[in-house]
C-alpha cells in the first residue's frame, strides 16, 4: 500500500508543472487570445527560475520571481492583440522567439555562476527536494489552483466577462465590458500560473539546466490544454496520464519497450484525436474553443 | 484627448519595403541592446560579427534554403493559410530521403537515387500538410495549431528511428544514423569554404520558377490570391475552397519536405539525434522570411539573404561563447515583434481624437 | 419641457456616398410609444444607432431631460438610460441568462458571485409575466425568449426609454402580442420606447404617435387616429418617379417563354436566428423572364436567394435550375449549369477587395481553368470598364482602392457577361449613379430578351422591380404574400403589401 501511494505522489512534480502550466494557458485562452507564446515564456521562466534559484540561493524567491516575469509577458500579448489590430499568431511566435533567445541568454551565464558556487560550496543545491511531504504539498496546490479558477470562471462576474470576451469580443463590449482590461487580467493570471508551473518544472522535477531545457514542454502543456477543452477537472485527468507516462517512461521503456519518444508524442497525438472529436461530437458545445479564439478585435465604424 | 486606430483610405506609400527594413534595422538594435545588458558583449562586436555574417560563405546555405522554404511559404500565406508546420514537413522530407538514401538499392545509381529521394522527400512532406489541411477544411481545426503539434510529432518520429531501427553501425557512440552513401551526395561548388551544391541551386530555381508560375499564371494562383482576400467571393463564384486549402497545404508541405532532403544530402549527410538541436531551425527562420517579405516573391531572396546573414552572425558569436542559436532566436524575436507592431501602420493610423 | 425625455435637434450623418441623416429633429414624451417607419435606407436604423452611441453623428445635439448629451458608446448610452434592442440579439451563446445579463452591471466589482443577481432578476422577470430561469446558457433558447432577455437586460440596467429596431419582424405573431402588451405595462410605469418598423398596420395599432422618415428626412409626425394606412403609405414612399421606358411592345411579343428555367417549390430556409426566414416559397421563372420580387429588406429575400445558388441550407423543399435539382448542392454546382450571381453585400460575398479586376475575373471557373489567358481577361476588363464607364487607374489596381460605386460597377458587369441561364440579382443597382443605373437595367433586360436568360431581379427600390419585371411578386415575412403580371400591377397596392402586417 505505502508504495503505491510512493508511486502515486511521485509524478507530483511533473504533474503539478504541466497541469499549472495547462491550467493558465487554459484560463488565457478563455478571454479569446491565443497563446502561441507559451512554449516561450515557458521556456523562459524555467530559465529565470534556474537563475534566480542560483543568484538568490533560494528557489522560493525563484518560483515568484519566475511567476512574475511570465505575468509580465502575458500581460504584453494581451495588450498588443487587443488594442492593436495585430494577428495573435503573429504576436504570440514573436514573443516565443524573443523568449527563446532571452531564455538563453538568462540561463547560460546562470550556469557558469553554478559552478563557481559549487566550487566553494559542495552543498549548494537550487531544487526543492522530493519528500512525500513536498509531493502531497504539490497536489495540494494543483487542486486549490482548479478550484480556484474552476470559481472564477463559473462564479463570478470577472470568469464571465472572461468567457464573454473569448466568445464575442463586440458583444461583450455592447454588454458593458472593457475587453482589454479583462484580457490583461485573464493573461496576468494565466502567465503567473504558467510561470509557477515552469518553476516547478525546473526546481523540482528536473533540476538541470542546459540550452536546451524545457524547450517543447509548453507544447506538451498547450496540447493537454486542448485535449481537455480547456477545462479546470478534465484538464487534471489529462495531466495526470502524461505525468504518469512521462515520470516513468524510463520503467516503461524497460518493460514495455516504450520509447520515450513514443511517450513524448502522445500528448501531441492526443491533442490532435481530441480537437478532431471535439468537432464532430455533441462536446462541442462544452469543450470547443473560445468561438473568437484567435479572432483580431477591432472595432470599425461600419458603413451602410 | 483619445488616441484611436483608424484603418487608412490609402496604402502606406512604400509601405512595403519601409516596414520590413525598418523592423529588421530597429530588430538588430534591439538583439544588440540585450546581448549587452544581458551578456556584457559591447555593441561593436556584435555588429562586426553581424557584417561578417553578411559576407561569409556559409551564410550561402541558408540564403538557398531560406528562399526556397521563404518561396513555399508565401504560397501557402497568400491564401492566408498559416503553415506553422514547415519544421516538420523538413524533417519528414529528410526522414523520407533517409529512407532511399539508407535501405533501398536506389542510392547505388547517382541521378536515380537522388531524384527518388527527392521526390519521396516531397511525397510526405506533401502528406504532412495535407493531414493539417483536411483537418482544417473538414473539421475547421485551426491549421496554426495543428501544424505546430505536428512538428513535434516529426521531431519525435525521427528521433524514434535514429535511436531505434535506425541506428547507424558505425557511429562510434554518437546517437546518430549512418552516413548516406556518397553516390547521393549533392555535389558541393567546387569553391573553398562554400557548402551550397548543384542539385540545391537546381531546386532553387525549380522552386521560383514554379512558385512564380503556380501563382501570377494559372487560374489556381488566382484562387490562392483570393482566398487570402476574400474566401466568401471565391465560394459564391463556384470555387471548392475546402480542395483549394488542402492543396495550399500540401504544395507548401511537399515544398518544405524537399528542402530536408536537400539539407540530408547537400550538408548533413546523417541524421542525428536529437534531431532538433541539430536542424538550424529553418522551418521557423522561414516563416520570418515569408512575412518580412510582406508575401512578395520578389523580395523573397533578399530577406533570405539578410536573414541568413543574421543567423550566421548568430552561429559565429556562438564560436565566442555566446550559445549561437540563442542569438538566432534573439534577433528573430526583435525583429519579429518589431515587425508585427510596425505592419500594423501599413494598414492602419494612429488618429488623435479631441473630447 | 418636462414631459420630453429624449429630444434630438437637427441630427445629420453621411456616409461615403450617401446622406442618411438630414438635419432630422425629433421629440420623445415620457410614457410613450413613439413609432418610427420608413422605408430601406430612411434612416431609421440609423438614428437609433446613433442614440444608442454606435455611431457618431457629424453635426446636431442630443438632449435627455433637457440636457445636451454626448452619447459615444453603448456604456454610455444604457447609463443615460437609453437601451436598443435590435433583430440580432446580442448575447453571448454560451453563457448563462445570469452571467450575460451581469456583464452590464458595472457598479458590481469583478469579483461579485452571480448568484447576486438572482434575486433581482426572478423579481424583473415576474413582472415582465414570464418565467426565465437565470441558470440557462443562451444558446439554449428560442428567438423571442431571447429577445424577452433582451428587454429584461434592458430594464435591468435601469432603461427608461426602450429602442425597438425591427426586433418584432421575427415573433409570431402571440408572442409579438405578449411584447406589445409588455410594452404599454413598461410605459404606463413611465418609460418610453422608440418603436422601428416597416409594417404600417403594427405601428399604428400600438403606437401614441407616429413619425415618418423617408430619405434621412422627417416627412411629419402624425396620431394613429389621425391618418389612414393609405396617408402613411404616401409619407414613406413618395411621389412616383417617372417611368422609363426599357423595351418595345413588340419585343416582348417576340421572345419565347416556353421553357421553366429555375422552379423553386415550397421552399424553407433558415435564417441565421433560427427561425424560418423563407416560409413554404413557391415560383417558376421562364427563359427570357424577369421574376421582381419586391419588399422591404429582412423579409427573407437574402436567404431565398443565397439558397438559390447553394450558400444557404434548404430545410425543405427543391430548387430546380434547367432541369438540375440544385438543392442544397454546392455553389459550383449552381454556378456550372450557366448562372451569375449579384449578391447582397458586394464587398462581403462578391469581390476579393485586395485582387485587381483581372484577379476578380478570372477567379471564376468559367473564366479561368488551368493556365489563365491573361490576354483574354485582359480585353474583357477592358471591355467592361469602357462599357460601363468604370473609374480605375488600370486593370491591375487593387479593388479596394475604387470607389463604392466602381466596386459595384465591376461586379455587376461581371456577372452580368457570365450569366447565361439565369440571372440572381440582389438590389444590383445599390451604391450606382442614375446613369449607369439605367444601363444596367437595360442590359438585364437586353439579356432576357435577346439570350433567353432568366432573372431573378431582387430589388429594394421598388421601381425597379416595377420598371423590369414580367412579374412581380411581393414578399412579406418570408413568404410570396403575391405573384401579380406586369399589366395588372397598381403600385399602391403593392407597397401596401409590402408594409401591411
């Protein structure tokens, strides 16, 4: 019994990364702006939250310093896409690009700092250590986080404003909602999730860090996002089967043969299979995509 | 006192050519001011390390890449259909010229084998597209999303195969295929320091005569031009515009797939692993190619060369120890954000509104 | 000055090539129903808009209560208390009545639980005398609840004056009772409302006065008890304009109707709010045959003819185009058996705006298949533009850089050169100027005459369709209310059917 719950409480970390990351980009996505960025900015906080855990000697700190700097990012496409009649897709590539390359540039000398600490200092460590306790704490978050947001959006004025600007931008602006303000908010929560999320990734999942970390995971999150239709629960279930595979696709891979990058591909497939039956089943109403996901908002005056 | 966005009655003259100019200008400046608040590299350096990007031999190779994959693209745009997935259709284009190159008898007979590796290439790069494009006709799934997924499945599929059935014998512990037979290798100009070869200067002018053709002479570029602009006229004058977005994405797709054959068997001549660390990311580089272009084949080769300037200065600076690729996708971000907010004043102006 | 809730003094608003507003003034009293007709194009949309702060007017004054007001967005009109409520509900589908009714309520903070307005909306809903139950997603309703929602959103924003643009066009008739008869209850308490219709017999039936706008001008403003349905008719349409003369006796003995080329039988379409837009329409149109079908806009006259060239589901019943049945197939289909296609909004479904008018020519399948001969389309932009005297600086210039009225120019020659069998022409001389008005009409009748082709002449100026038609028939609520031959027509009469309801 006391290993299965070991083993249940072990795919927390990754878990916890992709659902919060899943989760913001989610709740983004709800007020109609598409978040192409992600992979981005999720690269980028993962490499903020290493260097800030280096530099601060605290991956605490790291994880709001990380948080934070997402929250600026989300906030910038929500600007640029709303107020200005800018394609999203456009926006949000540009912003993962500019990502990518901030990511590196913060996280490479990060590293070198690394090593210097650990000359003196043996000990020094930037992760959260894995105990049953930190693991339980980890879900903990993840179900406030789903609750959190499950109330907001289904609750509150400020979830259906959100809902309202994803699916009619104009109406809801006729119905007496400033879109950009929503949108501001919606990407400063969502990116701050996703920059919990990257930190988690970083700090207690896989604490290493190289050009390369990260870069692809925002996808893998961007694709249970879509499989699950965006929502709080289904996207949990969605997090839980990817985490699994992926903490111990290494045990798979030796008992199953399963390639990790078999096990890499499935969110990816999955997403695809989902969006397809979204489409042509009744769940299109609960779980299709914002109606003006992506859509420029721009208000014209309009002529006979 | 409100500041409002007003679309213009009249173009921006010279809009064309002053955006993009001034976005990859404003980019660079910016990539500058970042390598220098981040990483202490003083302005001079990096510019004299952008100046030798430009006149460098390598950067030839990406220049012919990055028009043919710029050319592909726009094809696919001027219909206003986004072909994220140009990474992937390269690498199924590469795996499919593996295939011919690796296990079959084809690679024996020089001409035959890399004609079918060729047009193998374009088979699935088509086939990768194709499957974006009838998800986007028949299931109206946002064909941004989907290609992008799809680049990862590519990367994943490939990956698979290298360190799997397809490992290579004699790779002395690297995780990587073996080398393609040398009777496919693309013939190199026979020029000190150039990678570019025959066979990719061929493809070069196949790719721009049948994109210019496809587009400005027959009654399908028509179409392709009108979608971009209005999808709902094509289909009241009679067109199937569902057929018209699955061929957009298949000749884009079979397009990109050949310029991974041509990087297999004109550079690379194996495929490592992972794959992505070791594809100069010209599938993304494209797409930053097609829209600096603002959809102009014209301009198509001169962004091309500009930016695989860029992207050589990014790999030169790497040699200094600054993480090469980084640096690519540093200027391709500041150029690109740059862009995307400059475009909007080609269409639009800022009007001060009083009360 | 006391019992004037909304006055507005001396309002103009233009629109490139057209004025839509002439210094029109117009008074509203507390506690009444004000109707507002017109015919298309009078104004009346217009002027609501403007209220109702979608559109800035270019000169005039707005005053409630008797202060001026500046009105620029909807925000600001529903806190003067100003609310429209229009035929396409705006409401957001899927969410609940609560949420999309919350989203207005702006002096509640982001973070308020919906379950606040509960209370107040069973209250509001009960005296409106319907049951609304809050926790319903908006998709999930019908046509009129959401327009009951409409009003109750309204109301629930603290509206003391209602604009009603055309939202009573779809209701049946029961419902559209229940409306009026809230209507009276919500000025009895003192509100106001506005009410925008075309039908004469409604307006006068419910309304405490009446105002006529015609051509963006007030014609006068009347008591129902005061005027006949015949006087008002006379206000909204005008004096006759003189007939001109398109065709010879002797032409049209001469040409043969013998065979039907488009039959359309006990056709039902949906329109976009779910409901019936063409009710049960049944006609046949002979070759060389002009069918006008006359009416005011919104009565289903898009919807047949989108669902005529396969751009709009037929629900029941078949269309037959020479002897193909065509329905529900797809455009290409239509478009192959030989028939052209002026659509309703030029810019939206007929030309690409970013191609050039070679680009606009030869997009199409009949022109253009495999390679383009590009000398071929090239003579024939020529040919157009020098026959219908169209203004470009060259053929490659990108549409949307002429005029409106150009725009139109090049689409309806274009369609008027490819049609062979049939003709659909939705208001195809809107935006033109007299001339080329004329010509065009002469070369729709040139081509029934002369080629056999059948039309389907479509047209909001009533002229028109009483100048070109073989036959004309009037529809009124989705329906063919009457199919009259050209000799027996009496214009009066006509419009009267057009508006009576």
């Amino acid at each position: 019994m006391d290993t299965i719950i070991q083993s249940i409480l072990a795919i927390a970390p990754a878990f916890t990364a992709y659902y919060l990351t899943a989760l913001g980009h989610g709740f983004f996505e709800k007020s109609g702006v598409l978040n192409l960025a992600i992979d981005g900015v999720f690269y980028l906080s993962v490499a903020v939250a290493y260097a800030s855990a280096v530099y601060m000697g605290n991956p605490y700190i790291a994880i709001l310093i990380s948080a934070l700097t997402a929250s600026i990012f989300g906030i910038l496409l929500a600007f640029i896409v709303t107020k200005l009649p800018i394609s999203h897709g456009a926006a949000g590539l540009s912003l993962m690009f500019l990502s990518y390359g901030l990511g590196a540039l913060i996280g490479n000398p990060a590293v070198f700092r690394f090593r210097e600490i650990k000359m003196t200092n043996i000990e020094f460590s930037i992760n959260i250590p894995r105990t049953p306790l930190t693991n339980v704490a980890l879900f903990m978050v993840s179900i406030v986080a789903c609750l959190a947001l499950l109330y907001i959006l289904k609750g509150t004025k400020l979830g259906a404003a959100i809902r309202a600007s994803g699916e009619d931008p104009h109406a809801a602006s006729a119905l007496g909602i400033d879109v950009l303000k929503i949108r501001l908010l919606a990407g400063a929560i969502g990116y701050a999730l996703i920059g919990i999320g990257a930190a988690i990734f970083e700090l207690v999942w896989l604490p290493t860090w190289q050009q390369m970390h990260g870069m692809g995971h925002g996808w893998i999150a961007f694709a249970i996002s879509l499989s699950s239709g965006r929502h709080p629960v289904l996207t949990m279930l969605t997090s839980t089967a990817f985490a699994t595979l992926l903490t111990y696709q290494y045990l798979l891979q030796a008992a199953y043969n399963l390639s990790p990058e078999i096990a890499k591909m499935t969110p990816f497939i999955a997403a695809i299979a989902a969006m397809t039956i979204f489409m042509v089943t009744p769940l299109r109403r609960k779980l299709s995509p914002p109606l003006s996901l992506g859509k420029i908002f721009f208000k014209e005056e309009r002529t006979l | 006192m409100r500041v409002t966005v007003v679309r213009r009655v009249k173009p921006l003259p010279l809009g064309n050519v002053l955006i993009p100019s001034l976005s990859i200008i404003i980019g660079v400046l910016l990539a500058s001011l970042v390598l220098y608040l981040l990483m202490n590299i003083p302005p001079s350096q990096f510019f004299t390390y952008v100046g030798e990007g430009f006149v460098s031999l390598e950067t030839l190779r990406d220049f012919i890449l990055l028009t043919i994959l710029g050319t592909a693209l726009i094809i696919s745009f001027k219909g206003a259909v986004w072909n994220i997935g140009a990474e992937g259709q390269i690498a199924m284009g590469m795996l499919a010229a593996a295939y011919i190159a690796l296990f079959t008898n084809l690679s024996s007979s020089p001409v035959l084998g890399k004609i079918m590796m060729v047009v193998l290439a374009l088979i699935l790069g088509g086939a990768w597209g194709l499957i974006a494009g009838i998800l986007k006709a028949y299931l109206s799934i946002d064909e941004v999303a989907s290609t992008l997924i799809m680049n990862y499945v590519a990367y994943y599929i490939l990956n698979y195969l290298v360190r799997g059935p397809w490992k290579g014998k004699h790779t002395y512990g690297y995780i990587r295929t073996d080398l393609i037979p040398e009777s496919v290798y693309f013939s190199t100009l026979p020029i000190r320091g150039i990678t570019i070869t025959y066979e990719e200067i061929l493809l070069l002018v196949i790719t721009l005569v049948f994109a210019y053709v496809l587009l400005y002479k027959t009654a399908l570029g028509v179409r392709i031009r009108i979608l971009g602009s209005n999808p709902e006229a094509l289909k009241a004058a009679g067109v199937n515009v569902k057929l018209l977005t699955i061929t957009l994405l298949t000749i884009s797709g079979a397009i990109s797939g050949m310029v991974g054959a041509a990087q297999l068997a004109g550079y690379l001549h194996r495929i490592s692993y992972p794959i992505e660390t070791h594809t100069p990311y010209l599938g993304y580089t494209a797409i930053l190619v097609a829209w600096l272009s603002m959809l102009d084949l014209r301009a198509v080769p001169i962004i091309a060369f500009i930016i695989g300037s860029l992207n050589q200065a990014g790999r030169l600076l790497q040699i200094a120890g600054v993480g090469g690729i980084a640096v690519t996708y540093l200027f391709i971000g500041t150029i690109l954000v740059t862009f995307t907010i400059l475009r909007v004043f080609s269409e639009y102006r800022i009007k001060l509104i009083r009360g | 000055m006391n019992n004037i809730v909304l006055k507005v003094k001396n309002l103009t608003k233009r629109f490139p090539g057209v004025t839509a507003l002439d210094n029109v003034s117009f008074e509203l009293r507390y506690g009444e129903i004000h109707g507002l007709l017109g015919e298309n194009g009078a104004g009346k949309s217009t002027l609501v808009k403007i209220l109702y702060g979608i559109y800035t007017p270019d000169s005039g004054e707005i005053f409630i209560d008797g202060r001026k007001v500046v009105i620029t967005s909807p925000i600001d009109a529903l806190k003067h208390g100003l609310a429209l409520i229009s035929q396409n509900p705006q409401l957001i589908d899927k969410l609940t009545i609560a949420e999309n009714l919350m989203l207005g309520l702006t002096r509640l903070g982001l973070m308020t639980p919906i379950r606040r307005i509960y209370g107040k909306l069973k209250e509001l809903s009960e005296e409106l005398g319907i049951e609304v139950d809050p926790n319903i997603e908006v998709w999930k309703l019908s046509y009129t609840q959401k327009q009951l929602v409409e009003i109750l959103k309204a109301l629930l924003l603290g509206a003391k004056v209602l604009m009603i643009d055309e939202a009573t066009t779809f209701l049946p008739s029961n419902e559209k009772r229940r409306f009026y008869e809230f209507l009276r209850k919500f000025t009895l308490e003192g509100g106001s409302v506005i009410l925008i219709t075309h039908k004469i017999r409604e307006a006068l039936e419910v309304s405490d006065r009446i105002t006529v706008l015609r051509l963006g001008k007030v014609v006068g403003t009347v008591r129902p008890n005061e005027v006949s349905i015949d006087e008002v008719r006379m206000m909204m349409f005008g004096e006759r304009i003189k007939e001109i003369s398109y065709y010879t006796e002797e032409q049209i003995k001469a040409s043969v109707r013998d065979k039907v080329v488009l039959e359309v039988r006990d056709l039902w379409v949906l329109g976009d709010h779910g409901t019936y837009a063409v009710r049960g329409v049944s006609f046949n149109i002979h070759r060389g045959e002009i069918l006008g079908i006359a009416g005011i806009a919104g009565n289903g006259q898009n919807e047949l003819a989108q669902s005529i060239m396969g751009l709009r589901k037929v629900v029941r019943g078949r269309i037959v185009i020479d002897g193909h049945d065509v329905t529900n197939k797809d455009t290409v289909k239509v478009r192959e058996l030989g028939v052209g296609y002026i659509p309703d909004s030029p810019l939206k479904h007929g030309i690409a705006p970013d191609g050039s008018i070679e680009d606009n020519i030869a997009m199409l399948p009949c022109i253009a298949k495999g390679i383009v001969r590009w000398s071929y389309v090239r003579s024939l932009a020529k040919k157009l533009i020098s026959e219908y005297d169209i203004v470009t600086p060259s053929t490659k210039t990108p549409m949307k850089l002429l005029s409106g009225g150009n725009i139109m120019k090049v689409l309806v020659s274009r369609e008027l050169s490819i049609a062979k069998k049939l003709l659909v022409a939705y208001n195809p001389t809107r935006a033109l100027d007299e001339a080329t008005a004329v010509k065009v009409r002469k070369m729709i009748k040139r081509k029934a005459l002369e080629e056999g082709t059948a039309v389907l002449l479509i047209s909001e100026d009533l002229d028109e369709v009483l100048q070109l038609s073989d036959y004309v028939a009037v529809m009124n609520s989705g329906k063919i209310v009457s199919l009259i031959p050209k000799e027996r027509i009496v214009r009066e009469e006509v419009e009267k059917l057009m508006v009576v309801k």
